[in-house]
C-alpha cells in the first residue's frame, strides 16, 4: 500500500465517522427535547387534575413549580350556553416557544365543592 493509499483510507474513514458522530448528536438533541416536553405535560396534566377538582391553590402551586419553563396560565370560563359546564385551559410554554394547551370540560362547582 502506497501512501496515496493510506492518506485516502484515512479521508474515507473520518468522513465515515463524522457522519456517525452526527447521529450521536442528533440522538441526545432529541432525547433532550424528550425530556423538555414531558416536564410540559406533567405541569400541564398536574395544574389540569386540580384546577378540575377545584381547588385554584394547588392548580396554582402546580403551575409554580421550580423548573425551566417560562409561561404558565389556568383559564376557566363558562362553556357556551350550558349552566354548570366549565372549560379549563392550561397552557404552559417551554423554552424554545411552542407552547402546549391542555382542555377539559368539568361540571361547575356547586355549594358544597365539585361534583362527581
């Protein structure tokens, strides 16, 4: 083997493994972006099931819980023409912008607390 040989031997095998390094980094870009949007949903599923069972104060403090997303809503408001029926929006917005809505219908609370 000459040492023409060798040096493009070499070329073919760095370039084969950059493109194997880019599957590495693409691999944990979207494990990240796994990770990021899990903590969304478990936010967002967290603020749902108490905001649905009426109690706004730990719908609240599931929405304050230290982590790095940076808009976190609770809306309520009266579906339609229906008496008693509730729409409950939560939208929380991770880093990069996109933000996830998570709707429920529920019945309004009556006097003595939500009903089943």
């Amino acid at each position: 083997m000459t040492l023409l040989e060798g040096a493009i031997a070499l070329v073919i095998l760095g370039l084969s493994a950059l493109g194997f390094l880019d599957v590495f980094r693409s691999g944990a870009s979207t494990a990240a972006r796994a990770r990021d949007v899990g903590a969304v949903v478990a936010v967002a599923e967290s603020a749902m099931e108490a905001a649905s069972l009426g109690d706004a104060v730990i719908a609240q403090e599931a929405l304050d819980a230290p982590d790095t997303l940076v808009a976190r809503r609770v809306e309520a408001r009266p579906w339609g023409d229906l008496p008693g029926v509730t729409e409950l929006v939560v939208v929380v917005t991770p880093r990069d912008g996109a933000p996830f809505e998570l709707r429920r219908l529920v019945r309004a609370p009556g006097p003595l607390g939500p009903r089943p």
